[in-house]
C-alpha cells in the first residue's frame, strides 16, 4: 500500500544548467533543505551531472533521479544511459516519457521498455503522459492519456515495495507560466487510475498520480490540496534552491 500522506517534489534541471552550475545548486539545496519525513525531493539533473551530484546528495535526505535511461543495462549503444549506472551512481528515481523526449522521437513502446528496465533495477518511474496543443483544442485529451497509460503500463509486473509515479502533464502548459486549472487535473486523475486499473489488478494501489507543467509556489497546493495527488514535477522553478524550498514548504 502507498502511504497517500507522503508528497513527491520531483525537480527536473532538463538540460539548463552547466556542470558547475548544478554542483553549486546541488550543495545549496542540501545546506538548506533539512528533509521532511512526509515529502521525498528528487532532484534530476543532467546525466552528465548525475555522478557528481550523487556524491553531494549521499549525505542528505535529497533523492537522485535520472532524466531518463536506454532499455538495455550495457551494450553497443552509442550515447545512451545505462539504468544499472544510474543505480550505481545513487538514482532511485528516472523521469520516463517526458514530452521533450517524445517529441525528439521516444515512443510508447521505447517508454514501456524503459520502465520494465528501470524496474528491473530498482529505480521507481516516474512516467510522464500529457496531450498537446492541438489534442487538447481537438478535445483528444482522455483519449491520448488513456492511449499512453495504457501503452505504457501493458505487461509491467511490479515487485513488492516498488511502485510506478505517474506525472500528467500537459505538453503545452509545460514551461508556459500557466499551470491547468486543478479541477481538470482531478479529472485526468480519474481518468488515469481508473485505466490503470482497468490494465491490472497487479497495479492497483502501486501507483500514484503527479501533476507537473508551471508549478510554483502560490499554485503547488492546489494540485495536492484534498489529497487529489501526491506531488508534483517542477521545471523552471527548480532552478533555484530559495524557490525549491519554498515549493517544498508549500506542500505539506
Ligand atoms: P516547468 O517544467 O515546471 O518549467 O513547466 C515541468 C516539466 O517539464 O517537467
């Protein structure tokens, strides 16, 4: 069973800041963050970072994750990143399916893939699904979020104690300044645990639904505030340790 009352702030650095860059904010955020037994911080800086930023978190209740992995453990394959070196350098979580991936050509089948591998080696996915634009104006957004959960969780078998993180974000909010309207998201919420569970039993209570696209620190209540959700994935105003911490003391 999930603990519903723990809260998922998972920053996500994308590829915005340079390697010194995320080893500053990295010690910055573990002088200032004390850790909260009820909220787990993920923070996800680039892969080339992942090592160095590892080595600063291991001392600290802050949690490593990936921005995303490849499907194999090793082989011939060229500029991808390894789930079992991401486990080696600390991760415990990896970003899967964010809409800045599809959009460079990661498929459903490549995000299916990569949860069974970062299952397989203990890393908890946090599976990124959202409509765009043009689907949301087309009104296709239940149908595009039941299409991606549904390709994405086919034939997942978890263990105990792992779980899957699944973050709705819609594509054109992302980045935008303008987060959705939370009543929608209680909607897709709905929506996502009713087609997860329509997939399996093996997954019912193993899954949690997160929010992510524009958050801040006046509206990240909102996304949680009757226990709607239990966290949220956070872009830009994860940049900067103060503002972190402040989403961070927001909520609870
Ligand atoms: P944003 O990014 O907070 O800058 O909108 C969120 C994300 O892409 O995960």
């Amino acid at each position: 069973m999930i603990n519903k009352n723990k809260r998922y702030v998972i920053a996500n650095w994308k590829m915005k800041l340079g390697h010194q860059q995320s080893i500053d904010l990295a010690k910055e955020l573990k002088k200032k963050y004390k850790g909260d037994e009820e909220v787990e911080l993920v923070v996800c800086p680039s892969a080339s970072a992942l090592s160095a930023v590892g080595e600063i978190f291991k001392s600290s209740p802050i949690k490593l994750g990936a921005q995303d992995i490849f499907y194999h453990d090793f082989g011939a394959y060229t500029g991808q990143i390894s789930p079992a070196v991401a486990r080696e350098v600390g991760c415990e979580y990896v970003i899967v399916g964010h809409s800045e991936a599809r959009k460079l050509g990661e498929t459903d089948e490549d995000v299916n893939r990569k949860i069974v591998t970062a299952l397989k080696n203990n890393l908890t996915p946090i599976v990124c699904v959202g409509e765009t634009f043009r689907e949301y104006e087309e009104k296709k957004t239940e149908l595009v979020i039941v299409a991606q959960v549904t390709k994405a969780l086919e034939d997942i078998k978890l263990n105990d104690g792992q779980k899957i993180i699944i973050a709705y974000e819609p594509v054109w909010v992302i980045g935008s300044g303008q987060a959705v309207d939370h009543n929608i998201f209680q909607h897709i919420v709905q929506i996502i645990a009713h087609t997860a569970v329509e997939i399996g039993a093996a997954l019912a209570n193993k899954f949690e639904v997160i929010y992510g696209g524009s958050v801040d620190e006046e509206n990240v209540s909102e996304f949680i505030m009757g226990n709607i959700s239990t966290g949220v994935i956070v872009g830009n105003n994860s940049l900067e340790a103060d503002k972190l911490i402040k989403i961070l003391n927001n909520i609870r």
